[in-house]
C-alpha cells in the first residue's frame, strides 16, 4: 500500500493573477500532462489549472467498487492532496465558488467522492466516467450543500469500470446535497472521453 507525496502541475494562468481556478485528476495508469492536454477542448482560457500526480500513476489500488479498506491508505492520502490543493487555492483569494474540478475515470471517482464530503458551492464539477468510491454508498460520508453547483456525470453501457447503477446511485446523492446535477449514459461507448461529452461540459459547466 502506499500514499501520496505531493506533485502538482499547472498550467493555464498563473495562480496569482487568476479568478478561477480548476483541479483535474487523471485516470488510473495516466498522468497529469495526461488529464491537461484537454484544455484544447475544454473552455480554460481563464483559469489557473492544476493537476495533482498520483504515486504510480494510480490514485488507489483497487477498483473504485472495492470495499473502501482495500483502497486505504491510498485513497485517504489522494483525498488530502486535494484538500490541501484547495487550501492552497483559496489562500490565493480564490473562493470556492469559483473552484472547478474535473476528472476522467478514477480521477473522476475521486473528483465525486472529495466533493461530495466537502459540499458547498463550486464553480462546477465534471465527473467523465465516474462514481462515488466504495462497495456501498455510506450516505453519512456525505455532506453539506452544493447550492446549486452545477455538476456533470456521465458512463457508457455498459462501461469495464463504471456500471451504469453506480452512476445513477452517485447523480441521487449529489441531488440531496443540492447539487444541479446532470448525467449521460452511452449506449456502447468505449473507455473514452467522447466529443458530446465535451459540448455539453463546455455549454453547461463551463460556459
């Protein structure tokens, strides 16, 4: 088992001269140079971005639906490095209304499951390819208010890591926690990160 040491990325603005900023997680086996490269699609311009690397290139070990121990201490060290990234964040003058986070695949389980313990009102959450982290959901993980934050989930049908059932389990929990919550499901889409995906995020997250 193991932790995470911290390895940030940016690019975009610089922190200090920026309004907004925006945290993106890669996905298991990739990289934050990885999970960056989508600001040629995604609408960026205006925000500091910054990218956490995980230890080997893989934010926990085991699947997302694994009981939550076998992921430990992995999972609990991944979900501080953002904790202290938004600290970070914030100490520089930006708020959290104006904090986004995105994610594809395991960056976008944890991008849900450390949001959803620190509900509050974000710039928005894009979750491409994800659900909340653990055998079962312990609603009593989850708290606060997104008042509103806009929040996008999306799998394929079927998708290898992301069933359908846990996505629509994760868009009802965020729902109770007041969040304006959107979510697609792909008939036969592979692994991936698709061009729709990308519209809608743009139209409805980011825009």
């Amino acid at each position: 088992m193991y932790s995470h040491t911290k390895q940030i990325t940016t690019s975009g603005k610089e922190i200090g001269q920026a309004k907004k900023a925006i945290i993106m997680l890669h996905g298991r086996g990739s990289s934050a140079r990885d999970i960056i490269s989508l600001k040629r699609y995604l609408k960026l311009d205006e925000m500091a971005i910054l990218a956490p690397e995980a230890t080997n290139n893989s934010w926990y070990p085991y699947g997302f639906m694994a009981p939550v121990g076998q992921n430990q201490p992995a999972l609990d060290s991944a979900l501080n490095v953002i904790e202290d990234l938004v600290a970070e964040i914030e100490a520089e003058g930006i708020s959290s209304e104006n904090i986004y986070f995105a994610g594809f695949s395991q960056g976008a389980c944890l991008t849900l499951e450390y949001t959803a313990r620190h509900a509050k009102r974000y710039g928005g959450i894009i979750a491409l390819t994800g659900g909340l982290v653990g055998k079962q959901l312990v609603e009593s993980n989850y708290k606060g208010d997104f008042e509103g934050t806009p929040v996008f989930i999306s799998t394929g049908d079927p998708d290898p890591h992301v069933p359908v059932s846990r996505v629509n389990e994760s868009v009802d929990i965020f729902k109770n926690l007041k969040a304006n919550v959107s979510s697609e499901i792909y008939p036969g889409r592979p692994h991936t990160i698709s061009a729709e995906e990308i519209e809608i995020v743009n139209k409805e997250i980011l825009s």
